[in-house]
C-alpha cells in the first residue's frame, strides 16, 4: 500500500498531522501519485476545517521606499525596480477599496504598508483607517504593518484587527540567503507577540526562491511552532530588478506538492492562496482548491495586478464550493 493510503485512513480517523519524516517522502512521490495526494489534501481540509473557501482582499495603504532588503521586494529601496511609490492613501480611497472588497464577496480586508515597522504616524493614520472600515462595512480587518511593538500590536487588538498578518517568508536556514536588514528572529519576535496579545497570526512564506524541499518542510514546521490560524502560502513572481529577478518561476506541479504538504502538516486552518499564483499555476489554479486550499487572497497584491475577483468567484463556485465567511479563531 503506498504512503498515501496508509496516511489516509490516519490522518482521517484520527486528528493529527504528518510528521516530517513523512513529508519527506510525500514530496518524493512520484508524479503518478500526485492526484492521490492532492486529494488526500482534500479530504483532510474537508474532514478538520470544512467545505467552502474564505476570500480575502488587500490594499497596498503605503507603496515602496522601505528600508529593508527582502530580496524578492519591488518595494525596497536597495533595488532598482520600476515599482509605484506613494506615501499612506487618503482615507476615503482606503474606505473605497474596502467598500468594493465587501461587494465582490471578499469577507476580510487586509491593511499593508511597506515599513520595516510602523511609527506614530503610520500608526494613526492606520487605527483611523480601521475605525473608519469597521464603521461602514462588515469587513473583517486584517493589518500586516511589519514588525511591531506591544503597545502597537495591543492598539491594533484594541481597534478590532482580527488577525495579523507578518510571514516568516522562509525558513530560519535560509533567510539570510533573502533579507540582511533583519533577522528571523525579529520576525518570530512579532509572530509571539501578536499571539500573546490575542489577534489571530497569520503568517506563512514565500515559496520558489530557491530554497530546498528540505527547507520548505523546515519553514512548515517552525511555522507550526507558533501556531498561525492562517497560512498564505506565496510563490515567487520575479520582479524586475530584485535580486531574485531572474528564477524561473516553480513548475505547478512543484506548488501543488507544496499545497498538499501545508495542507497536510496543518489539517484544520486556512492555507490560503496569496502572491504569484496567476504566474505560477496558470490553468491548474483549480487544482489548488481541491488539493488544500481553503482560502484566496483575490484581486490585486502589493505590486503585481492579479485577475478579477469575480473569475475566483466563478471558480470556486464551478468547483462545487461555496465562499463562506468563517472565524478562524
Ligand atoms: S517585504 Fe516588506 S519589509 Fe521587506 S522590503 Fe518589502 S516592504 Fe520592506
């Protein structure tokens, strides 16, 4: 019997998750068994989380001029990169977007600026933008503000940011290969911080920038050392001018073992769909969603324009499945 029929009748019987010996061999399957495998994704997320899919919008409130040397960023300052630029939007233009956010079905919005962390002004500018969002939609907000102080992650909890969102973007081994201006450790720093004072952590990486299969099952499991309730799982869009410019995107095939893994090491929380997916899986995009996604980032990213939300829509729903709003916490 192979790997994946024995995990099945485990990991459907009982709650628990793979280990990583068995991660190991799940992304060696061969490429055969791959259907097997996203279906057993499949049916995990169904049996621990449920049907349905979570969509969530973003706005870029503050574009480019950071500091820090991610090196997969248009944003940083370090890189020549033809990317937009603009300072914190005017309220009412922040208010807009979360207004269409709410009429394309979407259920939580995510306030992100690029900042290495937020500092008194940003963080007025950004409780003004929440009070104002709460007010007039029905929105969850979601802010990902990069790192932060107590008091700043105590205010955001106290305005009613349900979760936040700061990725480790990729395993402890090889982070410095990506970022210099910032540890990993800084990242985690934020990460237990936003647990200890009760919004829901969002955090997950950036999948295809080189790292190793081993790497990825390295990033999966200190992740699951903090205990997100959601994971966006991004995969490399090289943008002109980063360091990373010229990696050739992951094959879909490669995203979707990914997909499975995650979905595999976290049964019972949102893996979502993040950056880079247009580029990455093209037509197997569908795949993802009945292999253990249960959650989509739709519209545009930071950067990079992504598809209509209503195409994501009209995918979920060709899929059988239905846009739900859920509390991950
Ligand atoms: S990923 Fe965030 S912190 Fe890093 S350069 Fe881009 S905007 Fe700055």
């Amino acid at each position: 019997m192979s790997i994946v029929a024995d995990l099945s009748e485990e990991l459907l019987s009982r709650k628990r998750s793979i280990e990583p010996d068995e991660a190991r061999e799940l992304v060696r399957l061969p490429a055969e068994e791959l259907p097997a495998l996203l279906s057993l994704a499949h049916e995990v997320r169904r049996h621990w989380w449920g049907d349905g899919v979570e969509l969530e919008s973003l706005i870029s409130a503050k574009t480019g001029g950071c500091q820090e040397d991610c090196a997969f960023c248009a944003q940083s300052i370090h890189f020549d990169s033809p990317a937009q630029r603009h300072a914190f939007l005017p309220l009412d233009e922040v208010l807009g977007a979360a207004r269409a956010t709410e009429a394309s079905g979407a259920s939580d919005f995510c306030i992100v600026v690029a900042v290495r962390g937020p500092d008194r002004r940003m963080m007025d500018d950004v409780l003004e933008a929440i009070g104002a969002i709460r007010a007039d939609t029905s929105l969850e907000v979601h802010c990902s503000l990069g790192l932060l102080e107590r008091h700043q992650a105590e205010a955001l909890r106290d305005a009613g940011v349900l979760r936040y969102n700061h990725n480790l973007e990729a395993a402890r081994s090889f982070f410095p290969e990506i970022v210099s201006t910032h540890t990993w450790e800084e990242r985690v720093e934020t990460c237990r911080l936003v647990n200890d004072v009760g919004m829901g952590l969002c955090s997950g990486g950036i999948i295809g920038m080189g790292e190793t299969w081993e790497q990825r099952i390295e990033l999966a499991y200190q992740l699951r050392e903090l205990g997100p309730v959601e994971i966006p799982l991004n995969f490399l869009n090289p943008r002109p001018g980063t360091p990373l410019a010229h990696r050739a995107p992951l094959q879909p095939t490669e995203a979707l073992r990914t997909i499975a893994m995650f979905r595999l090491i976290f049964p019972d929380i949102i893996i979502r769909y993040a950056g880079g997916r247009e580029l990455v899986m093209r037509d197997a995009q569908a795949l993802g969603i009945v292999g253990g996604v249960n959650g989509m980032i739709v519209g545009n990213y930071l950067t990079t324009a992504g598809r209509p939300a209503s195409e994501d829509v009209r995918m979920v729903a060709d899929l059988g499945q239905e846009v739900v709003r859920r509390r991950a916490q």
